[in-house]
C-alpha cells in the first residue's frame, strides 16, 4: 500500500489535475496514519534487554574476579523487536568481552590509580534516523600496538602491511575471522568466536559497529541499527530515465551544484577528483557505467548533485 501511494503521488505530481493532486494528497496523509500505528504495535522498548544485562554482568564479573558496577541509560528508546531480537546475541557477546579483557582486576585497577570497581555503561539513543547502542568500559583500552602485533602473529597481516596502518585501522583487525587477544581459552573468552560474528550479525540487519578506544582509559564499542527494516526512508536519484534508490541512513547531506561551482569546487589529489566541502575533501565517485544506459548522454555540468554519503572509510560524494 506504501508503495501504491508513493507511485500515486509521483503521478500526481506531474499533472495539472486538480482533483488527482487532492485524492493523492488524501491518500498520503491515510496511508501515513496507517502506516505510523502499525509501526508503533512493532516497537519495543530497549528496556527488555536492559532488563537482562545486571545478573549476566555480576555472573561475568564474579567468574572473572572482577569488580563492576553497571550503568544502565536510554532504556525507553524503542526499536522493532524483529531487530531487537536479532541484537541480543551481539550485545551479549559485547558485555562479556568488556568484562573480560575490558575492565582490569582489582588489583591492576589500584596499580594504575583507578577505582577498585570498573564502570561498564550501557547507553541507547536515538540519532540520524537509527538507533545507537554503546558498550562503554573504563578499562585498559586497546593498545593498537599489540592487536598488530597479534595479526601478524596469527598470519593474519604481514608486518610490512601492520607497519603502515593507523591506529584506527589497526582496531578494525578485532573484526577479522578468529581473531582473539586471549591467552587462555577460558568459557568466556579465548575460543576464536570474536567480533567478526558481531560484525556480521549487525551489518546482517543493515547496521554497522565501530570501536573507539584510548590506552589506559576504556573502551567504546558502538552499534547502529535501523530503527525497522520494514520501511527503509530513501533518496530517489534519476539517471538516463532510470530511477535509483540511497538509503537516507547513507547520507550525511545534499549539495546542489551549478556551473560556477562545479568548476571551482572540485579538484583533482593524485588524479582523484575530489570536492571540497567547508574545508574537507571529499573523494568524488560519478554514477558507475552500469547507471547509464548504453549510448546515453552524461549529465550536464550545468547542474548535478553531490551527495557526500558515509562508508567505512570516510566521507565519499557521489554525483550524476
């Protein structure tokens, strides 16, 4: 019914037809009304979850000899319990690893000046249209250091490769296949079933996950996650009489280009164009052959659109 409608509105859109702009226009708010209430009867709030993490942290910590004290925050944020579902696993599997390897003992922790007990916080919220769910620890973070060093121990990475990464991409090795810091292979930890699987399980869905970490302070692990996959908002794009699909959740932004500015905006780094948005660059991709019909012209310069969309690995600009 969604999809009818949308097709209804684009079709009245493109007329003069009074009375099929008002039927269209009547149809949209109905369908809205009845689309908004069914989703409300498939969101759950993150509560449910919430409500199971205290006895499995003090199992956790009680099994691993340490002492945690858990923070919970953003309980009522809703999510569809399709995906609520989907994330316990992930999530659980988070927890247990930031009690494990996360938080020190007691001992370490008055070594290095902190609390004897380790705080764990768990925060929902809702941002850019997904919901983001973060698995903080004020641990002893993730030295890069040694996760490189353990990559190309495991024959994972060569040394040469380790050499030249940042810290940040040193952090995305967590998520390679088998890949785990533990020395002793314990029931918690230690047996090859590492954050490859949370990645997997997540990106599954639709979401994504990322890590920050700082040596000696903690750990933030972030999950996002659609709020439902029933309805995906999207940024319709017509290229030679085609019409394409982006996910809202794909873009930071839409900037209008005209000639002048086409011109002077985007520039060429080591023959890569790119285009130069409030002082950032971003690295400009053009609609792929496969967008065009063969034998079609290519967009004019005159005007287009660049949309700087997010990706693993930055800010990209993708124009027509």
């Amino acid at each position: 019914m969604v999809l009818a409608r949308n097709q209804i509105s684009r079709l009245a859109t493109g007329t003069d037809d009074v009375d099929l702009a008002r039927s269209a226009q009547r149809l949209n708010l109905i369908a809205g009304e009845l689309q908004e209430g069914v989703m409300k009867t498939r969101m759950q709030p993150i509560e449910h979850l919430w409500s199971k993490m205290p006895r499995m942290v003090r199992d956790v910590a009680a099994a691993c000899h340490r002492e945690v004290q858990l923070e919970l925050s953003g309980g009522d944020t809703e999510l569809d319990r399709s995906l609520l579902e989907a994330v316990k696993d992930p999530l659980t599997h988070l927890v247990r690893n930031a009690v494990d390897h996360g938080i020190e003992s007691a001992a370490d922790r008055a070594a290095a000046g902190k609390p004897a007990k380790g705080v764990l916080a768990l925060r929902a919220y809702h941002a850019s249209g997904q919901v983001v769910v973060e698995v903080a620890d004020d641990g002893r973070g993730i030295d890069p250091d040694k996760i490189g060093a353990k990559a190309v121990q495991k024959g994972l990475r060569t040394a040469d490769q380790v050499a030249v990464m940042s810290a940040a991409d040193l952090l995305q090795l967590l998520f390679l296949p088998g890949f785990s810091t533990a020395e002793v292979v314990s029931n918690v930890s230690g047996r090859g079933v590492g954050m490859d699987v949370v990645r997997t399980k997540i990106e599954s869905i639709g979401g994504a996950v990322d890590v920050e970490s700082v040596v000696g302070r903690g750990t933030t692990w972030r999950l996002r996650i659609p709020l439902t996959l029933a309805i995906m908002p999207a940024l319709t794009v017509e290229c030679s009489g085609d019409l394409y699909a982006i996910p809202q959740v794909n873009l930071l932004e839409l900037v209008a280009l005209d000639s002048q500015r086409s011109e002077s905006g985007i520039e060429h780094i080591h023959e890569a164009p790119v285009y130069r948005l409030r002082g950032s660059c971003c690295r400009w991709c053009r609609c792929p052959p496969c967008w065009r019909s063969a034998g079609s012209a290519r967009t004019t310069r005159s005007s287009r659109w660049c949309s700087p969309t997010t990706s693993g690995s930055g800010c990209w600009s993708t124009g027509c």
